[in-house]
C-alpha cells in the first residue's frame, strides 16, 4: 500500500518547511536513510518551495508511518512529538489521489504551476537512481506524468505564465503600480528566476542577474536583454536596484540583516522590496526590521495567490475528473497484483497434489511402468491441471477490475488453504518514459 506524509504551505509556514527541505545534491542521502527502514519497501522523496513530502510504498502502514516520522524528525532537528502537528498523511486510495493530485498542480500554491510536474519528475529520477523505486510506487507515480500531462492538454489550468515566480512579479507590480521606471534584481539563474524573468518581460527598467555561476548568469541575462554582475558585487547590486527577487539553492542566507544596513545606509533610507521565494529561505528573516526595508518570502504570495485561484477554479473540475477517472484505472491495476499469485499458488498446489499422487502411483502399483509411459502420464496431469483451472482463473483475472476482486482472492485463499504471496517484483519505469519536462 502507498503511504504519503509530509508537511506544505497548508499546514506549516515556511521557517518549519525549510528544516525538512533538500537540495539535490542532498537527495541520494536523503534517500539512502529512508531506503535503510526496512518498513519501507519503495520510497520517494520530494523537496520544493511548497511541501516536503515522503511518498512511500509498505505492506504494514503503521510501521511505515514511524519510520517516516522518525527519519522526517532525524531531517528537520525537531523532536517527533514536536514536528506532528505539521504533518499530514494519505494512505492507500487517497495517497494516490493525492500523488496525481500533485503532480497535476491542483494541490500547489499557484494553481496550474507547471513547474511542480518536472519537480516530481526530478524526485522519481533521483529515486530511480538511488535503487529505491519498485514496481509498484514506481508505477504510481510514473502514471501521475500521464495526469498531468492530460491536464495540461485537455484544460486551460495552466493556461499563460502562472508559477511563484510570476506571482511574486505580480506583488512587484502591485506595489509600484508600474516597474518601468524601476531597477530589478534576479538573485539567482535557476528555474525560479528564467520564470521571474520570463514574468518580467521589458516591465522594468533595467534587469541584471547576479549568481554564484558567473556563466549561468551570463546566459539568462543574454535571453532576456538584461545585464549580468559578478557574485562578488552583490551588495553594489542591492544598493542599485529597487526590486530584488532572491531565489538560490543555497542552504543559508545569502542577504543578511547587516549586509541590508550597510546597502540602506549607501541608498540614503531609499525603498527597497526583498521577495524571497527561497526555500530554505535566503534573505534573513529579521531584515525586515530596518527602515524602508520590505521583506516578503513565499508564505506572504498567499494574497497574491487568491486571485489566481479565482481566475482558474473554473478549471478545476475538469481537472478532478480527469485524476478521478486515472484513479480508478490505478486502482484496478493494482487489484490484478494480488489475483495473479493467487492464480500462480493455486495452480501450484493443484499441481502439486496431483504430481504427489502420481509419483507415489509410479513407485508402486505402476512401477512397472516405462520411461515413455511415464512422460505420458505426466503430461496428462499437466493437461488436467490446466483444463480444470482454466474457467476458474479466467473469471478471477476478469474480475481483477472490479472492487470485489479482494473479496474473491481471500475466498480462494481461504477455500483452498493457499499461502499468502506478495505482489511480484518489477524494476520501475524509466524516467525517460515519462512526459518531457515542461518549461
């Protein structure tokens, strides 16, 4: 069964969510911790702006939840007593919802992001990598990228620019009324600042990037008409710039308190807007005590967030229906997994018994008997095991689409005494099999 828990922008603020959040970097050890539980047989983990979730596939729920608490607590430095009420869990039919839900952007922040999907493409691929995807939570979640995809195609939810990014531009925007006459700062050149840039457009006055990678700088500021600065002349860079939109992978703040005091005291007291849509965050959360000094960080785009919400809920439903009618085709998939080992125990236990009884015949009144001979009564014990399971196992597979399915399986265990056999074990689909990341 899939168990997700994790902790997102509805149940904790972002000074909570950026203890359990993880880099990439960080991931395949994340991973290995959560792979050593052996409560766990498959595990995912993904890390964005908005949640930190665990999805994970398990036979025994209970243990499985422990496990994830304790290695969530481990992450995060708090105590698990102290880390449970920002959790939330999703077990069986509703984790899967709730996986497809995700990746489809009905459950972000900004409803239709579209960045949401390659971050879950990211996490299956570290998954896959690191060994610990299976064939079943594999499988769930390789057929989320189909949701998603089907959403994308056969909605307008995610219809024009619409991601934090775009959201923080729009708080810019909202603040100055207009950003022409104004100097913006892109802190950062990852995925979250070419959808700042993109946001932008020839808004504002001037534009110019600075980042750690000089090249990576180079390249967004080229694609956008802007103008790149050195990491090094990041404090010049605040002292010009009247909007500042931060958005790096580093673990700590790389704009501190002191270092916006010294850049207020060269600006003169001159107004100067921090949106920080890092997480873990990057611009030091007590900045926002000095004068003239406004810090936002992703928690405080919720405002902003509402009137997009208003705009796109008319595409919701149609969206729903679509993870819904997904759902169901999962669900019936993973009902079949528990039919054909049944089908497989009882055509080995029928065959046993009448191998058993043949073999004793041979050894005593039919000992007589040649090798041709022999061969021949085996094969009609072969042929016999065959026709009298054949109507009974063809009804089974046909019902493995149907909800009573369980109840027939348990019935065929229990009548003919057959052992319980897990579900079989598959390598997980490819990452390249799913949909192309979307920009």
């Amino acid at each position: 069964m899939i168990v997700v828990i994790g902790v997102s922008h509805r149940t904790a603020p972002v000074e909570v969510r950026e203890k359990f959040a993880a880099s990439s970097d960080a991931l395949p050890q994340v991973l290995a911790r959560l792979s050593s539980r052996q409560e766990l047989r498959e595990t995912l983990f993904l890390s964005t702006c908005n949640r930190v979730e665990v999805f994970a596939a398990s036979k025994a729920l209970p243990p499985a939840e422990g496990a994830i608490h304790e290695v969530l607590a481990e992450r995060a430095g708090i105590a698990p007593a102290d880390i449970a009420p920002y959790l939330y869990r999703r077990e069986g039919k509703e984790a899967v919802r709730h996986i497809f839900r995700v990746a489809a952007s009905l459950d972000s922040m900004v409803l239709g992001e579209p960045q949401i999907l390659g971050q879950v493409k990211d996490a299956f691929e570290a998954a896959n990598a690191a060994g610990t995807l299976g064939s079943y939570l594999g499988r769930c979640v390789h057929r989320a990228f189909g949701v998603a995809k089907r959403v994308r195609s056969e909605t307008s939810l995610g219809a024009g620019l619409v991601s934090i990014s775009s959201v923080a531009i729009d708080l810019a925007k909202k603040i100055f009324g207009e950003l022409a006459g104004h100097s913006v700062l892109l802190v950062g050149a990852g995925e979250m600042a070419e959808q700042a840039a993109k946001s932008l457009g020839k808004d504002a006055r001037e534009i110019r990037v600075c980042n750690r990678s000089y090249e990576r700088g180079t390249a967004l500021a080229q694609s956008i008409g802007g103008e790149v600065a050195p990491w090094s002349a990041l404090e010049p860079e605040l002292v010009r710039s009247d909007v500042v939109i931060v958005s790096t992978a580093s673990p700590g703040y790389v704009i501190t308190k002191e270092t916006l005091k010294r850049v207020m005291r060269v600006r003169r007291g001159r107004t100067l807007f921090v949106i920080d849509i890092s997480v873990p965050r990057n611009v030091e959360p007590n900045a926002h005590t000095i004068d003239n000094v406004f810090v936002f960080n992703v928690d405080d785009l919720e405002g902003q967030v509402a009137e997009n919400m208003k705009l796109r809920q008319s595409e919701v439903s149609a969206a729903e229906a679509i993870v819904e009618e997904e759902l169901a085709d999962f669900e019936a998939w993973a009902r079949s997994l528990d039919v054909q080992p049944a089908i497989v125990a009882l055509r080995a236990k029928t065959r046993g018994i009448l191998m058993a009884e043949l073999e004793r015949s041979l050894g005593t009144r039919l000992k007589h008997l040649g090798e041709g001979e022999r061969a021949a009564l085996t094969q009609m014990v072969e042929s016999a095991t065959n026709k009298l399971l054949h109507e009974p196992t063809t009804r089974l597979r046909a019902s493995a689409s149907s909800s009573s399915s369980g109840e027939l399986v348990q019935a065929l265990k229990h009548l003919f005494e057959l052992p319980d056999v897990g579900r079989p074990d598959e390598p997980a689909p490819e990452a390249g099999d799913g949909p192309e990341r979307i920009h």
